[in-house]
C-alpha cells in the first residue's frame, strides 16, 4: 500500500468535488462580471420572470378561488336578506292597499244606501250582519241589532240594490231576516214596465215567477218591483231583473227567474224600515192572473 493513500484530500471524489466547485464559482464570477458590465443578463431576468409568472399564478388561485368563494357566500347572504325585507315590505303594503280598496268599497256602498235613503225619503236605521246561511233550503241573515235597537218582526229589510227580506225572529240584541230566496218566502210584485202583477217566490239560489200566462208581456230584462199589496212591503223597491223565461211542465203557463236586485251574499250592513210608506194600489186587470197555492209556487209540485 503507498503511503499517500490515506491522506486527506486525495481521493479522485474529492479532486472532482473540488473542481466543482471552483467551476461553480468561476462561472459566478464571470457572471457578476458580465452582469456589471452590461444589461444582457437584465433581459435574461426579465425573460425567465416572463416565464415563471403562469407559475406564480398558477400557485395562488387557490387562494384567490377561496376568496372569490367567499365573497360570492357573502353577497348571496347579503341579497338572500335584502330579498326577505323586500318580500315583507310588499307583503305589508299589499294588506295596506287591500285595506284601502276595502274601505273605499265599503264607503261607496255606504253614500249608495244614504242616496237610496234621501231619494225615497224612508225612515231607516241601520243594521250590522252577524252571520248568513245560504243554505239552498235556509236563506237567512242574523244582524247585529234587536229588541234593545227597535228591530221588531215584520220589518222590511234591503240594501242599496233593492229587497232582502223580512224580519221574522227578533232577541234583545239579534234579529233573523228571512231572505228573498228562502223557499217560504214570497213577496207580492209587479213588472215595473207595465204594471202586470205576479207573485215572486224563492228557490234557494235565485227567485221565480210561476204560472204567468203566454199572453203576459214580460220579456227577459224587465225590472220587477214590489207592488205594495198585502201591505207587507212598500211599493216600488226593486226585488230583480228578469233573466230567463221558461215553459212550466204543463206548457200551458211560462215561468220566469230572476236576478234578485239585493246583494244577497255580499255587504256588512243592511237597512230597516221603520214605518211602511202606506199607498193605495189601483186595480189593475192583471190582477186577473191566476193566484198561486203553495203547492203551485215555482219548482213545486202538488
């Protein structure tokens, strides 16, 4: 073995490394050298920045796609709750505007009952609705007002189109009306046109005409009043409007349905007559026309 074999340094690994390094560092040096004596080495800087700059990007989306992420659930927050309040806004002035029509309906319902009131010169209070029964067999009101307010059976009741009915039932602080359409009732009537006089009837949803002679003059659109006889109502108020005319199941006699004047289903007040207006009614040849049994009344049979 030589001598020198095991010195430090003197390996073959060892000389390469070295050389290395001393390649390494001349190179630096000529690049410092280069670099101060020209700008080659700057643009060679800019170019590989050129290139790295993807990188750079590439590296920070993710950051910049969690902040975008997160702002996106902020500002649909925010617009979910500026929705919300605008939804209850519109909610709050729907209801104020409905309220506004309501009251505006009911005020123009109001003056067409008072002109109804000052035109016929009628001595009238007026009465709340409680409650209603349409019933096709039962047609009532229930008012808010009895024996305490005056209300007393027999009192005619209407509104501004015409006539509901009549008490029948009075308490301390109620009373019932029974309605035009109620089959019990009936109410003495004419055609307003022409004075022919008829009987009306109700039949739960509308009111008839029976047994009116195929020479009678009614055509569909005539105004039906009441005539004022038997003393139960007055004269004049207006009870329909004739809509269709009909040949009864003998054919020998016409029937006629009306479309009742009154708002039946609809309205919160009513008015009562305090007196009936008294007028003598001149006979009339229609009273010729044949009179109705109950058993005869329109829809009925014996």
């Amino acid at each position: 073995m030589s001598a020198h074999a095991g010195a430090p340094g003197s390996r073959p690994e060892d000389i390469a490394g070295s050389l290395r390094l001393l390649a390494w560092l001349a190179a630096a040096t000529l690049l410092i050298f280069a670099d101060s004596r020209g700008d080659w080495l700057a643009q060679l800087r800019s170019h590989g920045s050129l290139l790295v700059q993807p990188l750079r990007q590439l590296a920070g989306m993710p950051a910049l796609l969690g902040k975008t992420m997160r702002s996106d659930a902020a500002l649909r927050a925010q617009l979910a709750r500026d929705n919300q309040v605008l939804r209850n806004a519109l909610l709050i002035s729907g209801a104020r505007v409905a309220k506004l029509e309501t009251v505006a309906a009911e005020n123009a319902r109001l003056r067409a009952m008072l002109g109804v009131v000052e035109q016929g010169e009628l001595d009238v209070q007026l009465a709340p609705i409680l409650d209603i029964d349409l019933d096709p067999t039962r047609q009532r009101l229930i008012l808010d007002a009895g024996a305490r307010q005056g209300v007393r059976p027999g009192q005619t009741v209407m509104d501004a189109g015409g006539l509901l009915g009549q008490v029948i039932e009075v308490q301390p602080g109620t009373a019932t009306v029974l309605l035009l359409t109620d089959p019990d009732h009936a109410v003495p009537v004419e055609i307003a046109r022409n004075g022919v006089r008829l009987v009306a009837y109700g039949q739960g949803d509308h009111i008839a005409l029976g047994n009116i002679p195929r020479s009678a003059d009614i055509e569909v659109g005539d105004v039906v009043q009441t005539s004022g006889l038997g003393g139960r109502f007055p004269p004049g108020f207006k009870v329909g409007t004739v809509s269709k005319l009909r040949p009864d199941d003998t054919r020998a006699f016409m029937m006629a349905d009306l479309q009742p004047a009154a708002a039946l289903d609809r309205g919160r007040e009513v008015l009562l007559l305090r007196q009936v207006p008294v007028q003598k009614v001149q006979p009339s040849t229609a009273d010729a026309l044949p009179q109705q049994s109950p058993a005869e009344r329109p829809g009925e049979t014996p």
